[in-house]
C-alpha cells in the first residue's frame, strides 16, 4: 500500500485494481481553534472526529449508491477508520462545490449588504477552486468555460447532480430534526470509465447543520443522526 498524499483531513494510499485507500483522521478545518468546513486550513483536532466522518460518509455513500447516483464509494472499514474508493482523478487542479439553503459563513460574508444571516437560499451551488494560497477563490460558470477547467454543459451536469445528493442528505438530516444550512462536494472522474463521480466525504466535517435555530459541532451532529 502506497502513500500517495498527505492530505488535511485523511492520508491517501494507492490500492490495486483503480482503487485508492482514504485514512480518515482526526483533524478537521477551521482557524484559530474554531471548527470552519469552509476554512482551508486544518484549525484544530478532535478525537473521534475520523471515524464519526466516516459513519456518516458510510451512510450517506450507501444511500446514494442505492439511489444510484455514481459515487466513488466501494466500502469502509469503521475499526481500521478507512475507505475503500475508486481511483478518480480530480476536476481541474481541484474544486469544491457548495450548495447553500442558507445565508451563513462565507456567502454571508460576502454579501451581508444584501442579505441577512440565515436567510432562505433555493439550493444556490458556487463552486471554489482548491488553492490555499490564494483562499480558495469562488469561480463562476464563464470562467471555468474560458480557462478550460469545465465546458458549460458539464458545468450544469456538476450543478444538478449537486442539488439532486444535497437535497437527498437535507431529507435525510430532516429526519431527525436537523437542518441543512450549507454542504461542501467534491466531484472528479472514474480513472477507468472517465464516469463523473461524487469523491471525498459527506460528514459533520463538510457541512452545516443546526437544530431550532443551534449549530449542532460535527460529533454531535454524528450522534444525534445515527442515534
């Protein structure tokens, strides 16, 4: 098993057969001690925060593959806190798609002279290029056209696939009386269909959810969906 890269969240080892190993670990994103899934730097660790990533990944991937939407997901392996995926390689240098149901985090952010925070958004999708440098930038449809990165016709395949698992993982977390204010994808090709794929993770760790009007942190948030 080889490491191939070191990443902020899970290592990534190279498998057999187009397949690829994700260590999930107990780091997650934020700044300054304060969880942020929308921050681009590692801000602080907690334990049990890699295997309660991968319960909810495991439960959501099983979901969508059942749904039969294409996803990366092969298995897990709770005890040894890993994932099983098909290679894929990524959109571009690397992008990350967000679908938000609510004015928080960076969008507010960005637009709080026009919007107030937790005001209703209809499944607005942006998509941010993976540059730590230079803060992962917000791209729009014409620039991803322009540069190369993604045809406009791939660009609206991207948006509703994103809308169709987002509002699957919403229902879902509705369920158990939780709500979706925003969600962070990752999507990239099958190495051996050139399939576009769901990649990476869906967990407490991507995502904001609160609970009559509270942010509910990612390991609780774990425990109060698969309770």
């Amino acid at each position: 098993m080889q490491l191939i890269y070191r990443g902020k969240t899970k290592d990534v080892y190279k498998l057999d057969n187009n397949q690829i190993l994700l260590k999930f670990k107990d780091d997650v994103t934020g700044e300054n001690g304060v969880f942020d899934p929308g921050a681009n730097t590692v801000g602080l660790t907690i334990e049990g925060a890699g295997k309660s990533g991968l319960k909810m990944t495991k439960y959501f991937y099983e979901l969508l593959n059942s749904r039969g939407i294409p996803t990366h997901f092969i298995g897990a392996d709770l005890d040894n806190v890993s994932m099983t995926v098909k290679e894929a390689q990524v959109l571009g240098k690397g992008l990350e798609v967000i679908c938000r149901y609510k004015a928080v985090g960076s969008f507010l952010r960005r637009y709080a002279a026009y919007c107030q925070e937790g005001q209703d958004l209809d499944r607005f999708v942006e998509v941010t290029i993976k540059d730590d440098e230079r803060g992962d930038p917000v791209i729009s449809e014409d620039a991803l056209a322009m540069l190369g990165i993604l045809s406009k016709e791939l660009y609206q395949q991207l948006k509703q696939l994103t809308q169709q698992i987002c509002d699957i993982v919403k229902e879902e977390l509705a369920k158990k009386g939780l709500e979706l204010y925003d969600i962070k994808l990752e999507f990239g090709y099958d190495k051996a269909t050139n399939q576009l794929l769901l990649i990476d993770e869906i967990s407490g760790g991507n995502m904001r959810v609160y609970q009559q009007g509270t942010y509910i942190p990612p390991l609780e948030l774990e425990k109060i969906f698969l309770s």
